[in-house]
C-alpha cells in the first residue's frame, strides 16, 4: 500500500472513530419512567468530537473540520449540535447525527438577515434552540439578538446594531455586546447583556424588559434593579422560569427569580475562576465552563463543586466557551482556543486514570502563528529591539521569593510612557479581555497575542486613546477601577494598545492560554542569536539540597543508595543584546558516558527533561524546574542564576520529579554530559563535562 493510501487510510479511521461520538447510544433504563437523574461525582474521560486544531474554516466529516472561535452550542432534539463560530468565520455551524459539519447560516462579518450564506454574523456567541427548533444567537459585534431557523433563515429578534441600553419595542432596544442567550418552555429569551452587565428578557410579543442588573458593574443581590453583575457571559432556565447566571468576574453562580429577585446561593467563589459557561441538566445540576483554568466543573444540587476534567494538565482546555448537553445527559464542550469540540463521557475510574483524553486536545503543533511580518511592538515596527526576557525563565515577587512562577513570554525592552503598537491585525475572543489596571502586570489580550505591562488604551498621562475600543470603566465613589474592551473588537497591525508602564518593557505572550508558544517563532525583524549557552557550573545535589563535594582530581564522587539531583547553571544571549544581559534557555538534558566518553546504555541521545515548548499551567513548575539559588536581579539576586533541575521534567506543559541513581552501574569514572540549547538551536560547547566517580 503507497503511503498516500495508508495516510487516508489512517484519516477514515479518526473520522469513524470522531463520528462515533455522535452516533453512539449508551443503554438506558426505561424510557417511560421520565428521565434518568444524573449522578454527582461521575469519573470523566474527554473524547476529541471535531476539529483538527487548527484555526480555519472547513466542512465536511468532524475528524477534518476546521473552526476558528467555536463559541456557544446548542443540542437539538433530534441531536443536531449547533456551534457559533466567531473570529473570521462568524458562520452558525451544523453537525448532524452522522458527524458530518455543515454551515447553517453566516457567511463575511456584517449585519443581514436572510437565507444561509446570505445572512452576516459578527463574532455570535451564545446558542440557545426553542421548542420549535428555531435557533437564537447572541450576535455579540452587532449588539443584537438572532433567530435562525432549522432551514438557516436569519432575522433579528431585537437590537439596531448599535451598543447601547434600551427598553422597549425589540426592534428599538439596544444591547451591548450581548453573550449569553435561554429561552425559556414559553419561548421567551432571555439575555446576558454582557458590557451593560445586564439580564435583559425578550418576551413573546417581542417587548424587552430589564429583568435585573444597575448601571454599572458590581455585586449585589437584590430585586431587579438593585442587583449587580460583573460581565456576566452565559444563562441557563430550568423548567420553574428560574435564570442562572454565569457571572465572570464575580467569580459567581447567581440565581434570578421570575420577580427579578438575584441572590447568590452556593459559596463557589474561591472554586470558580470566571465562569464563562453553563448547561442545566433537568434535575437541576449545573455544569460549568472556566475562562481561565480550562476546567469543566460539576455543581450539586446543594452547591458542592466538582472537577470533571480539567484538574490534570491532560485534561486542561484553553477556553471552554460553551456546553451542551444531549438527550442522553451527555456533556459537549466547545473549546474555543484550541479550535476543537470535545465530548465529556462518564468511564470507569481505572480507564480514565490509565487515558484520561481520547484524541487531541489544545492547538494543533501545525497551528498557524499570528501573521506579524515580523514587526515589533514598539516603533520601529521593522527596526531591532532589545530583547530582555524569555519563555521559561525564573521569576520572583517583590516579597523576597525569587522562585515565584515562570516567566510565559518575551520582554522587550522599551521607554516608560511609549507607545505599545498591535503586531498583527487580531479580533478580540475573550469577554474579559484586559486585566489589571495601574498594576505592573497590566494587559490586553487579542486572539493568540497577549500584551503586558502597559498602561491599555491610555497614553502616558491616562487619558484613553480610542473611546469606542477601550471603555475606562468608574466605581460608585467615581474612581477609575478598570478597562473593558469587548469581545469581537477588532485591532489592525500598528494600531496603539496603550502605554508602556514602569515595568519599561513590553510582556508578549503567544498562544492560547496553558498552550503558550515561545514568541521568538515570530521572527521579529533584525532578531538574531549566534551565541551559544554559557554553563557556569553544574552541581550534584543530595537529598537535603547540598552539593556532593569534588575531589582534589575534579571528580565528584556518587555514594550508592542515594537519589542525586542534577542541577546546571547556565544562561544564553542574544545578538546585539547588552553584554549583562543573561537569557534563559530553551532546552536542557543530559548524559552518562563512559570514561572513553561513550554513551552508557538508555544515553545514547541526551535525555531532553526540560523543555519550555508549552508552558505549563501548574504554579508549582517554576519550582520543579529550577533550583534554589535561581532568580533575577530584579527579584534581589545579586546576579541572574537559571539553576536548572535536569533530573526533574518540565517538557510538554507536564510536570515532574526525579533523581539519578546509579546503583546498577559498576565502579569506575564516568561522565555527566549536559546538553544546553536556546531556542535558535545553538548548543553549549564548553563547561558541559563533570567527572563522576561511582565508590
């Protein structure tokens, strides 16, 4: 068979193997005795449904699909999963029972209604399906509400296409940037108006009322009007008109009667982490979607909170924008930045310990960088900056702990109060998408790229540079308290972000989040690195952290029955950087020769164990990767130490520890060979050999 044959061999394969999560049906108890109730604390397993990984636009069967900003879902009865699939896209996607995509409606970013590809989405979100099997979105860009109907007939349900806030006949009233959408048994809908912070409720005479929710963001129970949301994102209705809300920077489940009455029933603030979205199954459990942490969690009915997936790195999503749930009480989730549907499915414990994840999860490897021709973030675009962090390295607080996290991008060095300019044109995905105003690690993130340490969308003296983009948002006593910018904005290459802040250097970060990528792949014009690593020492520990002591020949002698850790000192540079400036490494493994210098068995190749390819997620890897010792000059250590622990590994976003024992090697001189790598494939050559001695 030709190797063309055994690839598309190997596609079928996959694509049956995705179809199936569709097509299967479990057995179920009797179907006249009303619904199963769905079980608390089930053991979870993540099964790839669509999507390659890889951003894009293609149909066809699920294992070859390609998504963009896969956003809101929604289950038919008949099992047809709808999918709102915003970035460039802005297309209503369909995956019918057999498994194959189609597109519904949706077509180039605008505003029409009409018959499938004629009509145009901006950035649609949230899904909600009627009895009817009539579609609703939340048209985010365009500030309306959408009906699509199963044959793909698009009109507005109520909204001008202008932000705003307004009661009142549907076709009058205004939303601003709406996200979340439900519909209740009666037909009504109901809306998170996300940047109105807002409930609003379209009733089925097509009158838009405020149903709770003030003037400006907060959080506070309450009737009506008294209550406050924070950037509320998704909704759900159970069959008593009570409205669930996932309130995102409140961190918050809240809970609306049908008088408008909002309480906060389950303390699951310190569990949550911006919720983003939610599916209610019929007896009243909740499963949640976390902006940030990746995870799917399950809520009793009582409010005890449970990880489905999402506890190990295996299992983290990037952005589990939407959920569904089937007929069946299965759980879907799109995950928005990874370009992928997932479904989540119960399994024995045992299995899902031994395989966690069915299929790929997070970006493909192949997925496309951002198209940056190589520009900067500060002026000169075209011109070589000064490059004074990487991806990987040790970083402290200012709280004396100089192994505090790593370091999840590139700093480039540049003047307090410059300008920070966008390197590629990019639509903002996040609801929530700048963060820490007036604190150092202030930052705006636009599709894949993240830009830290500015001042957002002010210039040196606070005032905002672009009203319409960036909205300075006021406490109740007037003082500043954040800055919002909605999702679906869109930012061309050059235009100004902000400011930098006294931090004076730009933090930029490329990737989904938990599926960062090293930024130097962006090829950033007049960037380059000709200067091999520099080890400075390498050191054997034992169990309490101390050095093995060399002997008066040089070489370290190996007491038998002991774990030692292996640890390197060692640093990098860049072309035209200042000669202080010290970089991290991308790469490091390391050898057991002979005294001859040949390979030992099982080292024939370095052992590669930390590798700063994909960050990851848990806070404890800066310590798995570096030793004590490490930090630099700007946490208070007297001079940059990357003190790397090779007998650990921080490879592939995992994490874990280890030491080298040689209790079955014989007597005799050995070898420690370190292989130290940055990122341009330059290779340590000197200062890499310890001589071992094994008593």
């Amino acid at each position: 068979m030709s190797r063309n044959a055994w690839l598309w061999a190997a596609v079928a394969l996959i694509a049956t193997a995705l179809a199936a999560t569709f097509l299967f049906a479990p057995k179920t108890h009797d179907p006249h005795a009303g619904p199963a109730p769905t079980p608390f604390g089930w053991t979870a397993q993540l099964w790839l449904a669509a999507g390659d990984g890889v951003r894009g636009m293609r149909n066809g069967p699920v294992a070859r699909t390609r998504f963009d900003d896969p956003y809101g879902l929604a289950m038919a009865a008949d099992g047809t999963l709808y999918v709102a699939d915003a970035g460039d896209n802005n297309r209503i996607r369909r995956i019918g029972s057999d498994g194959t995509v189609t597109t519904l409606a949706g077509f180039d970013e605008g505003f029409a209604d009409g018959d499938g590809t004629a009509a145009r989405f901006d950035t649609p979100s949230g899904l909600a399906v009627d009895r009817a099997g009539n579609l609703y979105v939340a048209d985010t860009g365009n500030h309306a509400i959408r009906k699509v109907t199963p044959l793909g007939v698009v009109s507005t349900v109520a909204g001008t296409g202008e932000a705003g806030f307004r009661d009142g006949i549907a076709t009058q009233a205004q939303f601003n940037g709406p996200i979340g959408v439900a519909v209740d048994a009666h037909g009504n809908v109901y809306v998170a108006d996300t940047y109105n912070d807002r409930i609003r409720r379209i009733d089925t005479q097509g009158q838009v009322s405020t149903l709770a929710g003030g003037e400006r963001p907060g959080d506070a129970d309450g009737l009506g009007a008294q209550a406050r949301f924070d950037t509320p994102t998704a909704l759900a209705v159970d069959a008593d008109g009570i409205v669930w809300v996932a309130d995102t920077r409140n961190n918050a489940l809240r809970r609306i009667g049908p008088d408008g009455t909002v309480t906060t029933p389950y303390a699951v603030q310190d569990a949550l982490h911006r919720p983003m979205s939610l599916a209610l199954t019929h007896d009243g459990l909740l499963y949640v979607g976390e902006m940030s942490w990746g995870r799917v969690i399950q809520i009793s009915r009582d409010g005890q909170p449970l990880v489905l997936t999402g506890a190990t790195q295996a299992q983290r999503l990037s952005r589990p924008a939407g959920l569904a749930l089937d007929a069946r009480g299965g759980l879907w989730v799109s995950d928005a930045g990874s370009h992928r549907l997932h479904r989540i499915v119960p399994v024995d414990a045992a299995i899902a310990a031994a395989s966690p994840v069915k299929g790929a999860i997070g970006p493909a490897p192949d997925d496309p960088l951002p198209a940056t021709a190589g520009r900067w973030p500060l002026r000169p675009q075209e011109g070589w900056h000064e490059v004074v962090g990487t991806l990987g390295e040790v970083r402290g607080n200012f709280s004396g702990e100089s192994r505090h996290h790593l370091h999840g991008g590139l700093d480039i060095r540049g003047d307090v109060g410059a300008q920070v300019l966008a390197i590629a044109d990019g639509k903002v995905s996040s609801p929530s998408a700048a963060w820490g105003l007036d604190e150092q690690g202030e930052g705006l993130a636009i599709d894949g790229l993240s830009y830290l340490h500015m001042r957002v969308g002010r210039d040196a003296r606070d005032g905002v540079s672009d009203p319409s983009r960036f909205q300075l948002l006021r406490d109740e006593a007037g003082q500043t308290e954040r800055m919002r910018v909605r999702r679906g904005t869109r930012f061309q290459a050059g235009d100004v972000l902000g400011t930098i802040n006294r931090m004076a250097h730009v933090h930029l970060s490329v990737g989904a989040s938990g599926f960062e990528r090293n930024a130097v792949a962006l090829g950033f014009n007049g960037y380059a690195d000709h200067y091999p690593p520099q080890i400075d020492g390498i050191a054997l520990l034992d169990a309490s952290d101390t050095p093995l002591a060399r002997r008066a020949d040089g070489r370290v002698p190996v007491p038998r029955g002991i774990g030692v850790r292996i640890v390197v000192d060692a640093w990098d540079q860049v072309d035209h950087n200042l000669p202080r400036r010290r970089l991290g490494l991308h790469a490091l493994g390391y050898q057991i020769l002979r005294a001859d210098g040949t390979p030992l068995p099982g080292f024939e190749t370095p052992r590669m164990s930390i590798e700063f390819n994909r960050m990851p997620a848990d806070g404890d890897a800066v310590k798995v990767a570096y030793a004590p010792g490490s930090g630099i000059t700007v946490h208070g250590s007297a001079a940059t130490h990357f003190k790397y622990l090779l007998t650990n590994t921080v490879r592939d976003g995992e994490l874990a520890t280890g030491t080298w024992q040689a209790d079955g090697l014989p007597a005799g001189d050995y070898i420690l060979r370190i292989t130290a790598r940055d990122y341009s494939g330059n290779v340590a050559s000197s200062g890499r050999d310890l001589e071992l001695l094994l008593e």
